[in-house]
C-alpha cells in the first residue's frame, strides 16, 4: 500500500446526497468502494450524450416510450358526480413488462456495462422489479440473479416464472420475515462477496447514496413526459399529482418534475393494509420513525428497541416497512402529503377503474386512485385537474384478488382456495 | 479527533500488551449476547471466557443483519425470539464485567438499535455496562463522528474496520479513527465465509494494514480452524472467531470452552 502522506478525507455526510437529516451511505466498509465509485460515475454517465442516446432510445424502441396519458372521465364521475375532478391516468402500466419499473432497470444496467461490471443481482418484493431487471439483462446478455422472500415467491409466483423463462436465477429468502426487507438483506450479502464484479441494481429510491437519487433520475422520464402532455391537453400544470409509495420510485419519478412547481400539489399514497392500529400494515409515513436500515436513514416501522417491523399490504410492492430518504424529506419541509389506502379501499378501487375505465390497475396503483378521495377533500367544491402515476397493471395480481374480488370465479375455475394470500401465521 | 487511549486503565490496550509480551495474538471471541436467552448466553459467554477469551466480541442482536451470514443470523434471530433488548444485552455485559473485571468487552452491532436513543445517554450507558470498545458494522467514517467522539470521553475505544476492497486514501482515515484496533475484514464477503489464510493476496493485504496502522490490527471473518489461527498469529496483533464459536456454542458450552482453549493455544507465536 504506497499512499500520500496526507489523504484526501471521504466526503463529509453533508455531501453524501443526503435530503435534510435522511439519505447518507450506511453501509459496511466492503461496499463503501463500490458505493462512491456509482456515486463518482453516475453523474458523468448521466451527462454523457451517447449514454442518454442509447438510454432513450431503449425507453423509445424497447420499452414504448412516451407512455400514455388517458383522461378518466367516468371514474371522475363515479368519484364526484357534482363538479367532478379532471383526473388523467400516466399509463405507466403500458410500459413493457407492465410497470415503471423498467425505466430504472434499463438505466442501472446501462451503468452496469459501462462500470465493466459483468453481473446483476437485484431484490423483488412483487416480483415487478425482478422481472424488469430480468429483462434487461436478457436485453443485454447479462447472467442476472433476483432475490425474493419466500412469502413473494409463494404469492406472486406467476412473477417468478416470468422471471426463470427470462433467464434469470431466482433465490427464495427463508430469513426474517421472508418478504422483501429480508430480500433486499440477502441481495446485500451476496454484493458484500461479489462487489468486484457485480452490480446490485435497487428497485426504488432507497438504499445507500447515490441510489435514491440516481433512481429518482432514472425515473423522472415518467413526470418530464407527463409535465409536457398535461401542458399540451389542458394548457396548464395540473393542481395535484398523486402516486402511491413503497419504496417510493413511481411517485418520485412523477413529482420530479413539478417539485419546483409550488402550484403543484404532491400526494403520495401509503398502504394501511388492515389498519395502522393493528400490526399489519406499510404505514411508514404514519407510524415510521427515524432509523438507520438498508443503508440510508430514513422513517421505517420499528420497535422501541430499533428492531425492523414487518410489514403488510395486500399488495407486495407496497408491503416495505421502510420508505425512500426523498420522500421523508419531502413530508418534513411540507412539500408534499401522504395518506394511507387500506387493503378493502385498494381492492375496491381496482374494481372501479377496471368498470368505469376498462383499465385493471396493479393493486399497488389500485391504492393510489383510492388515495383520490383524500385529493379530493383537499378541493371542497372545487374541479380539480390530478394527475395520476398509474404505476403498473393488474395481471399480475389476478391470483391475489380472485379469492377476494370474485368468489364465483373461483368455484367456475375450480379452485378451492386462493393462494395469494399471506399466511396468518405472521411469518 | 480522539486520541489513542494508552492508559493502564485501558483494558483492551492492556491485554494487546500483555499479548505482545507474551508472543502471542489476542484470540477475539464473538458471540451474539441472549442466543439463545438470556441465562443460556450468560453461561455460554463465561465458558468462553473460562476457555481463554482475550478479548469478547459481544453482539448486539439486529433484525436485519445484512454483514452476517447464516449463522450468526440465525443466533439474532433467536436471541430477539427471546426477547433480547439493548437494556437486555447491556444487563449481560454488567454480570460478565462483574466476573471477569479484566476482560475487555467490545460492543458489535449496527447503527438502529444503538441510535434509537441519544447518543449521550447510549454512551453513558455503555460506560456503566463496563463497555470497553465498540465495533458498529454500518457506521462507516463518514457517519460515525458524534457516536465515536462521545464514546472516547468515556473512555470507550473505537474499532475501525477496513476491508481488502478499502483503497489506501479510506484505510487512512479508518485508521485515524481507531482507537481500539484496526478489525481487517479478511475476505470480500460475510461472515463465516471460507477463508484460505495461506493466499499471498490476503498476506499483502495484513502487511498493508500492520505498516498503516497506529492501533493494533486484528484480523476477522472466515477463521475456524486452530491451523489458520496459527498461520495468522505472527502476522497481527489480534484474531477474530466468531460463526465457529456461535457454532460450537449450540453443541454444549463444554464445546465451546474447549474450542476457545485449542483456539487460544493456537495463538502462541514462536517455533
Ligand atoms: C406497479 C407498481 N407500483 C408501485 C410499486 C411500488 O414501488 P415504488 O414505490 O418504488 O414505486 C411497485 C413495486 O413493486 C409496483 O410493482
């Protein structure tokens, strides 16, 4: 080891990317490396023109970018008979492999190659962003291995075939709570061992700096397309923009654009699960307090003792006991509001956009328009214009919901029982 | 920044010293405090002691113990099945100080559980734990400022920990940091990884680490076997065991106390 007498110290936490007291780099001496060199190359990546070219291009030819936007009158209607809103859908759920989560994962594995990195692991709780991340690396040629709890994999195994048919090694967590913390744990592990060589490419906007902000990045082409067609259909910005929040990728790619539009109201919607006053719930806006997990601090659900909760959703992308480090900050400065969903409402409102619109949302988005009732009591008497992330679409979660939604089905199909449903043993 | 406390009252200084004079390394136990409960532990951790322990690693059971592997999850998991807190494991560290007043006790954990309460009431309470260093595995220098400067007016040392990825310009600044002993991790991994101690790579690396370093250096992760404690001996100051030791602690404290005894003769240098 020859070194300078006097080293240049690492950056202080002020420069980590924090947002106010979240965010930072709380993670083990063996990824630090790994971490500062993302957070030195990614920036020069981002502004590097063949980079962006070869990115947008993917989103363009690959994934079908620009996504749509649809005006949703009649589920206005249904919402608000007298003065009803104007609410328009960001069809995200249109995006190959059916949700936003694609935009990230071409991104990171873009960054990946240009790293020299030579392989992808990544965790999933839906099994969305396992697919996604799947599927770039089937794009690319890339072996890729996606972690996923035990519970996920018994819950959204149609996600998990997807996965194997694209290539992809799928390794079931049985520690912790066998859902996504411990998914994202496991994921962690093998980066400890496997650094060198590999990249972990996180799902949403948390994590160790710079992933919550490069990921928030890799996203906002979802709030820059969405900003120029609402400016295009209806001349203005809209007064509202609502997005449901797990980890918090979908709604930071959308409020990206009209954070420093102050007309704009952000809402980000939470999943309640069967209540805050119970234990099952993904209420971390609600209920988190601040600590330090999966390498940033931020809210998360915890003991007095700072041990992580579990937690609970009817739909696994929400059901995360933590939140990212942007949006933490994003509630503390008052920029933007989160309320929470329950189970029922999300179940219900899936119902009511397939019927009134013919679009079956995925459950996680299934929450962000039952969400539009707390947007709504924002603007008593007043026809709001909301524009809504529709994160992704419901095929996914047919398996989950026919037991609930649509027993008659169930006995037409001949199943006894639906198998989506978490286990009441808690673990 | 805090100074290396050399002092005699300093108990971990006091047994690197005493280590030296005696041409040996400081054989580092861990064990996860309550796995599997309280007085179970309480009995494993002072055969451990009775075998020969130089120096106790004891671990502060975490939900999400995302630098361990297998093993030594699992004995979190059973240590917060039976209720382990930071109160819980702090109880423990007072009963062992009471038995064993010259041993010195390092705090392993991560950040959450130590940073739910203010750091000066944390530190004061490690104090009168009888808490002689601490080791918190995802509080890397850039974070780690407030908690290891309150931790030194206590007297309580720091332990840097470097890793065979740390660039030399990082590995300076955890050394600077350390007040305890520099941990070298000694694989890229987790652990209870398997680790060959005779690859010239990780000797590079330890030279790097004993030339640097202006604390003693330990070495960790991956050391099972008496041979490798042997091979490793006249290379640094002190050796870390840890999933072996949780390993041999589920057969019988019988077990373990005879592990750490042919660990610990296997710490003599010389021949
Ligand atoms: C369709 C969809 N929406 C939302 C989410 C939640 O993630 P985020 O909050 O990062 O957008 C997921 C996660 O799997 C998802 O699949």
């Amino acid at each position: 080891m020859n070194q300078p007498s006097k080293p240049p110290l690492p950056p202080s936490p002020q420069m980590l990317g924090s947002f106010g007291e979240f965010g930072g780099r709380y993670v083990s001496e063996t990824l630090m490396p790994a971490v500062e060199q993302l957070a030195e190359q990614w920036p020069l990546a981002w502004q590097d023109p063949e980079f962006l070219r070869e990115y947008n291009d993917i989103l363009r030819d690959y994934v079908g970018r620009p996504s749509a936007l649809t005006e949703a009158p009649r589920l206005a209607k249904a919402l608000r008979a007298s003065d009803p809103p104007r609410i328009f859908l960001k069809r995200e759920d249109l995006n190959h492999t059916g949700a936003h989560k694609i935009n990230n994962c071409i991104g990171q594995v873009l960054l990946a190659r240009r790293l020299g990195k030579t392989r992808i692991i990544a965790e999933t709780g839906a099994g969305q962003h396992g697919v996604a991340t799947a599927t770039a690396c089937a794009y690319f040629g890339m072996p890729c291995v996606v972690y996923m709890g035990a519970e996920d994999v018994a819950r959204q195994s149609l996600n998990v075939v997807r996965m194997r048919l694209l290539g992809a090694e799928v390794v079931p967590v049985h520690s912790g709570s066998a859902t996504l913390k411990d998914a994202i744990n496991a994921a962690l592990r093998d980066w400890v061992a496997s650094v060198r060589d590999t990249h972990y490419v996180i799902g949403s906007v948390m994590g160790p700096d710079p992933y919550p902000l490069m990921v928030r990045e890799l996203q906002r082409v979802i709030g820059d397309e969405a900003r120029a067609q609402m400016l295009k259909r209806t001349g203005k910005l809209p007064d509202t923009v609502v997005a449901c929040v797990g980890g918090g990728s979908n709604a930071m790619g959308i409020f990206a654009a009209f954070v420093e539009d102050t007309s704009v109201d952000l809402v980000g919607i939470e999943a309640t699960g069967e209540g805050v006053e119970t234990a099952r719930h993904a209420a971390t806006m609600a209920r988190g307090k601040l600590g330090i997990y999966h390498g940033m601090r931020s809210l998360v659900l915890q003991t007095d003792d700072g041990q992580l909760q579990e937690a609970h959703s009817i739909s696994a992308g929400l059901d995360y006991p933590g939140i990212g480090p942007e949006h933490a900050h994003l509630r503390e400065t008052g920029r933007a509001k989160y309320f929470g969903v329950s189970d029922t409402e999300a179940l219900e409102a899936m119902q009511l956009l397939a019927q009134t619109e013919g679009i079956i949302p995925a459950l996680e988005s299934a929450h962000a328009i039952a969400g539009l009732k707390h947007v709504l009591a924002l603007y008593p008497g007043q026809a709001p214009v909301i524009l809504l992330n529709l994160s992704g679409r419901g095929d996914k979660d047919m398996h989950t919901v026919m037991g609930h939604l649509d027993p008659d089905a169930l006995e037409m199909i001949g199943v006894r029982e639906a198998s989506g449903k978490k286990g009441t043993d808690g673990h | 920044m805090a100074t290396n406390d050399a002092s005699t009252t300093n108990r971990l200084a006091v047994t690197f010293a005493s280590c030296q004079t005696a041409n040996r390394a400081a054989l580092i136990g861990y064990l996860t405090a309550f796995d599997p409960d309280e007085e179970q532990s309480f009995e494993r951790l002072c055969a451990a002691c009775e075998g020969g322990l130089d120096v106790l690693e004891l671990g502060v059971p975490f939900s999400d113990p995302t630098a361990d592997g297998p093993v030594i999850q699992e004995a979190m998991v059973r240590a917060l099945q039976s209720g382990a807190t930071l109160d819980g494991v702090l109880r423990l560290a007072g009963r062992l100080r009471d038995r064993f007043a010259d041993l010195p006790i390092v705090l392993f954990g991560y950040a959450n559980p130590l940073l739910r309460r203010p750091i000066a009431t944390v530190v004061e309470l490690l104090e009168n734990a009888g808490i002689d260093g601490l080791l918190v595995v995802d509080l890397p220098p850039e974070h780690n400022v407030e908690l290891r400067q309150a931790a030194a007016a206590r007297g309580i040392s720091w332990v840097g920990l470097c890793a065979p990825t740390t660039p030399p310009a990082r590995a300076a600044r955890v050394m600077a940091d350390a007040t305890g002993f520099v941990y070298g991790v000694s694989l890229t991994g987790v652990t209870g990884s398997a680790l060959d101690t005779n690859s010239p790579e990780l000797r590079t690396y330890i030279d790097g680490l004993c030339t640097h370093a202006q604390t003693p250096v330990a070495i960790g992760f991956g050391i099972k076997h008496a041979e490798q404690v042997r091979a490793l001996a006249p290379m640094v100051d002190g050796i870390v065991v840890g999933s072996e030791l949780v390993r041999a602690s589920l057969r019988s404290s019988d077990d373990l106390r005879a592990k750490v005894r042919e660990l610990a003769n296997a710490c003599r240098r010389g021949d």
